[in-house]
C-alpha cells in the first residue's frame, strides 16, 4: 500500500501539468490561469475561515491519544480541504473542494475518523511498548480494575527476558 501511494505522489505532478495544457487548449491559457488563481483564492478563503486555533487544538488531541470529534473533525477537513484548493492544479483542487464543501464533509467524515483511531491506536502501542522496554509497569486500562480483566480472570503483566 505505501508504495502505490508513493507512486501516486510521484505521478500527481505530471497529471497535473498534463491536465493543465488539456484545460489549456479547450478555454485558452489566460483563463486557465486565471481559474487557477481564482481556486487558490478559494484556498486562502477556506484555510482563513479553519484558522490556526484548529490546528492547534487537534494537535493537542493526538498529543492526548483523544480522537478528533464533531466540529474539531469538520474544521480539519476544511483545512485539508484548503490547502489542497491552495496547491495550483485541477485535480488537487477536485479533492480539496470535496472536502471543503459542507455536504460531502459528512460523507467523508466516517473515514477521517477511523483513520484517527487507528493513528491513536499505533501511537498508544508503540508508547506502551517503549515504557515495558524500559522497564516501566502499564497502569490498569479503562475496563480493568485491580488488576483483573471485565471477564473476571486476572491480567498478569511481565515483560520478555531472553538470554543473551
């Protein structure tokens, strides 16, 4: 999966550029420059209207392994959303005004939100799994209490000791 995503990175320049002298000879230049001047204007507008405070809030939620919820969610998605509009291209832009648009931000809402969670997840192991490494103890996990598992059978923790 990552390395067809690199090869979509790698190609997406070369769409855009293919797609732009397509534009170009149906409408004529000066106005594909101008519509691509116009869709970073809209951009600007869309990451203006996100703000910063938004991206300084979702930082503190991954920071806090909380997922992006309800309005947090939708105003990222803008800014994506912007900064996709910003970036010169049609095809970006496509992407971007489908995420900037209020009616298919609740379409794609399910997928930002998994991805999310699953972010937090691999950040929590990960985290977990340097702590045991460095010796530390894993306090009891919501749904644990002394120790014991909700289906009542006991978690026993330990770490791997292998001889060298």
């Amino acid at each position: 999966m990552p390395l067809l995503i690199v090869i979509a990175l790698m190609a997406l320049p070369f769409l855009e550029v293919w797609l732009m002298i397509m534009v170009g000879q149906q409408i004529g230049v000066a106005w594909t420059i101008a519509l691509l001047f116009a869709l970073s204007a809209a951009g600007v507008a869309v990451l203006r209207s996100a703000g910063t405070k938004t991206f300084r809030e979702a930082n503190e939620a991954m920071r806090t392994g909380t997922p992006p919820q309800g309005g947090l969610l939708d105003t990222l998605m803008l800014m994506v959303g912007g900064v996709l509009l910003l970036t010169p291209g049609f095809v970006t832009a496509a992407f971007g005004a489908v995420m900037a648009l209020p009616f298919t931000r609740p379409a794609l809402r399910w997928a930002f939100t998994a991805w999310a969670e699953r972010r937090v997840k691999r950040m929590r192991d990960a985290a977990e799994a340097e702590f045991v490494a460095r010796g530390g103890r894993i306090p009891p996990q919501p749904g644990e209490e002394n120790g014991r598992a909700p289906s009542g059978g006991r978690v026993v923790r330990g770490r791997i000791v292998e001889d060298e």
